[in-house]
C-alpha cells in the first residue's frame, strides 16, 4: 500500500504531532497544484529534502522502491509535452519563445494526433510535471515513514464518528494481514502445481479462482471474528476510550509557523508577481 | 545684277528670321525645363529607431533648407515612419525626442529617398526589488534631467514583472535621449539615483519598499526564525526526555 513503511525512529520529525506534519503535507500539495514552472519548484524540492534529511529517510531505500514512479512520471510528461504547442496554454511565459518549435513531429492537421512537436514551453511544462510528481511521491514517503498508523486513527478518530473510525482502522489493519495472508494461499496453490503463466486471457481467469475463494472465505471469517471481539468488549455501548492523546509541544508550533510562512511567501509570490505561473 | 542683290539680301533676312525663331523656341523649352527641374517633388521615408533598434513613435522630425527655412515637421507613426515629399535640393534633417535632438544628418535629394535614423534615445530600465530580492509592484518613478532641473518623464503605477527563467524583479523601462538625470522612486519611503545615459543601462533600487515587499520580506523572516525556534525546541525536547528516561532508570 505505501511505498515506505513507517519507522519507529527518535529524530525531530518522527517526534512531531501528526497534525503537523498533515500541515506541512496540505501546503506542499498547494504549492504542486499552484507552480506549473520548475524554478520555483526547485524551493519546494530543496524545502522537502530538508525535512526528509531531518526525518532520516533511506534515500537509497526510496530510490529502490519508487524508482518506477519516476519512470512513469518521465515517460507520462514526455507524451504530454508533444501537445503542448499552443500559444493559449501559456499566460506568462512570451508565446512566441514558449511555442518555438524544435522537432515538429506532425504537422498542424494532422489526422487523430493533430499538431505535435517539441517545444521550449513543451520541455519547460516537462521538467515542472516530472518534478511536481517526483515531490509528491517523495512527500507522500517522508509522511508514512514518520507518522505510524496509530497516531493517524487516533487523529480521525478525533474528527469522525467512533463506529467511522472504527472501520477505516479496520480497513487500513486489515490490508497487510490480507495481504500476508494472499501470499500464504499463493504459495500454497503453487505447491499444489497452480500455475497462471498462460496467455490465454479465460484460462487466466478460470486459474484466479481457487486464489479468490480461499481469500474471500479467509476475509469473511476475520471479519467476523474481528466483529465477535468488538462486540465481547462492549463495542457500541459508549463512545470508546482513547489508546493515545495527541499532544501540541512548542517544536509543533514552530514547524507549523515554518510551514504555513513558507506557504504563505510562495503563495503570495504565485498570485501577486506570477512566480511559477506558465 | 540688281535684281539678284535684291533676292540674296532676302534669303539673308528670311535665314536670320528661322534662326531667331529656332533660338527663341529652344530657349523657351530650356527655361520650361529648368522651371520643372525646379518645382519637382521626391518622396523622402526615414524610419526612426532607438540605440537597441527599436522604433520610436512620435518622434518629432523637421527637414529645413540649407538656409534655415522649414520644409517639414511632423511626428513618427506608430511604426516610426514619416513620409513626405519634398523638392529636389539639400536639407537638414533633424529628430527630436523630449525636446533633444537625437539625430541631425544634411541630406541631398535628388530623387526617392529612403533612410535609416539610428536616433541617439537609450533604453533605461529601473528594476525595483527590496533587497535586491523582492519585487515592488507599485512605485511612483520621477525623472528629471539634471542640466536643466526639469522632469522629462514620470510613472505612477503597477510595474510590470517580466518573465526570466532565474530571476523576479519588478522592471520599467523608459527610452531617454543621452544625458544626465536624477532617477527618483518614491513608494513607502524613497531613494534617488543619478547617471550619465550614455547607452542601455539598468539602474536597481533596492532600498524602497511597498507594503507587499514588506509583508513577503516579514513572512520570509518569520519562516526563518520559526525554523530556527523548530530546531532548537525539538533538539532541546530529546534531551529532556532522555535525561527523564536516565533518571527513570
């Protein structure tokens, strides 16, 4: 489910109240939304690798397991930036500097794919979207390495209705036991000699099903026996206790400032003097 | 004998009759000719461009002949052209921006005439940016030429950002004829500069500040102080909780 896992480390930013680090998560997905040009995103970048650096994130470790990711960002900005040939999508950048051609892939009216090359405004608006994604799937891994599951339940649980809260908790707990759990039925199937390299499509499908009906039938009984559980603690009858109480510490409040300051500068920044704007 | 005197004084008469009549005419011709030489118009075009090539609209132009009388006077178009006709002959042709002359050159026409003034008007760009780092938008800028103590141009108004691939700053040019001047911006509190404008030249002020560049520089501020107040609270923390957990041992 994440490309991370969360890691019981002492370091600044693991000891940080979730909310905070919700914060800092809220203004770093505005800050992506806003910036379409890779300058100021290179602040943003430079704003994460610090929390990263202080959170003690593997670089190397994220790197092996989202390397992917940034595969598909490249690969997925190359396609877009062929169509980025009009002048309309660009507001600040000069037009003509932003559609000077480079390569002309095909010419204007060309049938289906229409006009298509590569431009100064296709590589500007290329480099800025492999970054945008790239921070975000690095931001998204500093937040599930420092914040564990237990403080994120006990925060919803803070906002949401107890009988809510109690089925997202269980949903989230719920995926690695499944997960370990399909596994252990794969590797079960396979010593029994099941096999699902065939590349007929109906062949495939008819070998998922003795995976599905172990799971399906493992899943029912968790479930209940998660249900018998809930219920022999008295589940229902009040609004339950809580495990953890979520507590604000003066390094909470200076992280928060820092954050919602630096939000606020580049916001400005962005609306006012159209840093980052195409 | 008689008779014959009589005939070849007649045929002396009638030749310098034909000659006087031949003369006259050719004379006359040559004198209509001249008269026409005299009265015929050539077009004259002069293009008006600035020291970076760019054109100047609404240059004044005068052409005047040799002995100072004034043939032509008028304003650029919006590309920086003037068109006219005037008569064979020599002028002096003479622009003037903000009332300098910034380009003088006699001319000979004698026919169609099409000329390049490269006009002695130099681009000003006054950068407004707090620190060297913030960008104003909004300023008042007074130019005032410094030999004759009068303000040859104002703005007042939002300054516009250009797009630079590196850099933010609030810029507004002004195309001046070469000269000496007191550059003043004037916004929260104001700062003067003076130059010779001998060439494109950039002037920074980086000491007036508008009530955005001062609330970015104090947002900025705060970042770094909270940042700093971040690090020292959450250091400061882990060694209270381990001394706790040394004395709890």
């Amino acid at each position: 489910m994440v490309l991370i896992e969360y890691e019981a480390k002492d370091t600044i930013i693991h000891r940080l109240n979730p909310v905070s680090k919700i914060v800092w998560l809220g203004g770093l997905g505005l800050l992506l939304a806003m910036y379409l040009e890779p300058q100021p995103l290179i602040i943003v970048f430079a704003w994460e690798v610090f929390i990263g650096c202080l959170a003690g994130i593997s670089w190397r470790k994220l790197l092996s397991r989202a390397w992917w990711a940034f595969v598909a960002s490249i690969f997925g900005g190359i396609i877009v930036m062929f169509w980025v040939v009009n002048p309309e999508q660009f507001w600040r950048v000069p037009r003509d500097l932003a559609c000077k051609t480079l390569i002309q892939l095909t010419p204007p009216g060309t049938p289906i794919l229409g006009h298509t090359a590569i431009t100064y405004g296709g590589l500007i608006w290329f480099t800025a979207g492999v970054l945008r994604i790239t921070i975000a799937i690095i931001a998204a891994c500093i937040f599930t390495f420092s914040v564990p599951l237990s403080d994120l339940t006990s925060l919803w649980s803070m906002f949401l209705p107890y009988k809510l809260s109690f089925i997202l908790t269980s949903g989230l707990r719920f995926y690695p036991v499944m997960a370990e759990k399909t596994q252990d039925i794969i590797t079960a199937a396979k010593s029994r000699g099941w096999d699902i390299t065939s590349k007929n499509p109906v062949k495939r499908v008819k070998a998922i099903y003795p995976i599905i009906f172990p799971i399906v039938r493992e899943a029912a009984d968790l479930a209940n026996r998660m249900a018998l559980a809930a219920e022999m603690r008295a589940f229902g009858v009040k609004r339950p206790t809580r495990m953890t109480t979520l507590k604000f510490t003066p390094s909470d409040i200076f992280f928060i400032m820092f954050n919602v300051f630096i939000t606020g500068t580049l916001v400005y920044l962005w609306w006012f003097c159209g840093l980052g704007k195409l | 004998m008689g008779s014959s005197k009589k005939h070849k004084e007649k045929v002396r008469i009638a030749t310098v009759l034909i000659f006087i009549a031949i003369t006259s005419n050719l004379t006359s011709a040559a004198c209509s000719y001249l008269g026409r030489i005299q009265d015929a118009k050539e077009e004259l075009q002069l293009l008006c461009i600035d020291a970076k090539g760019e054109y100047l609209e609404g240059a004044n132009v005068t052409i005047r002949k040799r002995g100072g009388a004034l043939v032509y006077s008028g304003l650029t178009n919006s590309t920086g052209w003037i068109s006219t006709s005037v008569p064979v002959g020599s002028y002096i042709v003479q622009v003037y921006w903000m009332g300098v002359v910034v380009f003088s050159k006699e001319l000979f026409v004698t026919g169609p005439v099409t000329m390049i003034a490269q006009c002695d008007v130099y681009h000003l760009t006054v950068a407004i940016n707090l620190l060297y780092l913030i960008p104003v938008r909004h300023a008042n800028i007074i130019i005032v030429n410094t030999t004759s103590q009068k303000v040859v141009d104002r703005y007042s108004g939002e300054i516009e950002i250009p797009y630079r691939f590196f850099s933010l700053s609030a810029e507004k040019t002004f195309r001046l004829p070469a000269g000496n001047y007191t550059i003043t911006v004037k916004m929260l509190n104001s700062q003067s500069q003076s130059l010779n404008l001998n060439g494109n030249k950039r002037l920074t002020f980086a000491y007036v500040a508008s009530l955005g560049s001062i609330f970015t520089l104090m947002c900025i501020l705060a970042a770094v102080i909270s940042c700093i107040g971040f690090l020292v609270t959450g250091r400061r923390k882990t060694g209270k909780s381990r001394n706790a957990n040394i004395l709890a041992i």
